[in-house]
C-alpha cells in the first residue's frame, strides 16, 4: 500500500475512492446474491473499517440487497463498488476496482460448495490474447473510455 493508501473506482470516473488502511478478510463470495449483484461467478472483497474509506470523487448509490447487508455502486456506469453489512463497523470494497488489484489477494471463500459447477473447467479452457481477438475481429482500435487506474 502506498503512502497515499491503496486507491480505486469505476470505470467511467464518476467515483474514486481510497483506502486508508491494509485491507483485510479478503475472500472471494459463491453466494447467489454475489453473483447477480456482479454477474460474474463469484465476488471478490476486501474489509476495511468504515472510517478509513473515503470516497474521493462522487459518491455511490446503495442498493439493500437483502435484510442484512447493502451493496454500493457507481449511478452513472453501475459498476459494483462496496458490500457492507447494516450496522457493520467495516466495508467491503470489489478487489478488482482497486487500481492496483494485485494489491489484495483473496484467502478465503465463502458458500464453495455453490460455485458454478463449470468454473474449475473453464479456467482451463484455451486462452485468447486481447489483442489477437480484437485482430481475429479487425478491430484496430478499441478506444477506450474507461478512466485510467489512478487520478
């Protein structure tokens, strides 16, 4: 972690956050709810006590996802940014909207039992490098519009 705390966003830019603490409990969730609220096979987070997160640029809107937690995001580009449990004294942030998300390693998982019977498999499946999709495609360039992974 920096000098300046470990530091992370959405896509578009309309909100930046920084860490001011060595997140912790970092893991990754099988939970069905995690899955819809990221559609992706699973969720992966990182906890730091409510205090030592600050948002830097815009705020999240937060949708209660059920009648224990609520999950934040980005109101422009909807982006997954944080889960925290009601009343929890820690928030959880999205380890991969961390600009550096090397940074944080999840330790442990939660639900396991559920995870995609087909995820094992597919993380053996052949890979394909961006860039020769994108030829395989004749896609020069992609131009992207996601904001750069700092300020």
């Amino acid at each position: 972690m920096g000098e300046n705390g470990l530091t992370g966003g959405c896509p578009c830019g309309a909100v930046r956050y920084r860490l001011d603490a060595l997140p912790t409990d970092a893991n990754i969730c099988h939970c069905r709810m995690c899955q819809k609220a990221l559609g992706s096979p699973f969720g992966a987070f990182a906890a730091v006590p409510i205090g030592r997160l600050t948002f830097t640029r815009g705020a999240p809107k937060f949708y209660r996802s059920s009648a224990i937690a609520e999950r934040g995001f980005c109101p422009d580009c909807g982006t997954p940014l944080t889960y925290s449990g009601l009343n929890s004294p820690r928030v959880s942030v999205t380890i991969c909207s961390l600009d550096e998300p090397e940074a944080v390693a999840p330790t442990s998982q939660l639900d396991a039992d559920n995870a995609l019977t087909w995820l094992g498999a597919c993380l053996t499946t052949p890979n394909t490098q961006v860039a020769d999709w994108l030829k395989s495609k004749q896609v020069a360039d992609i131009a992207s519009r996601q904001h750069p992974d700092h300020d």
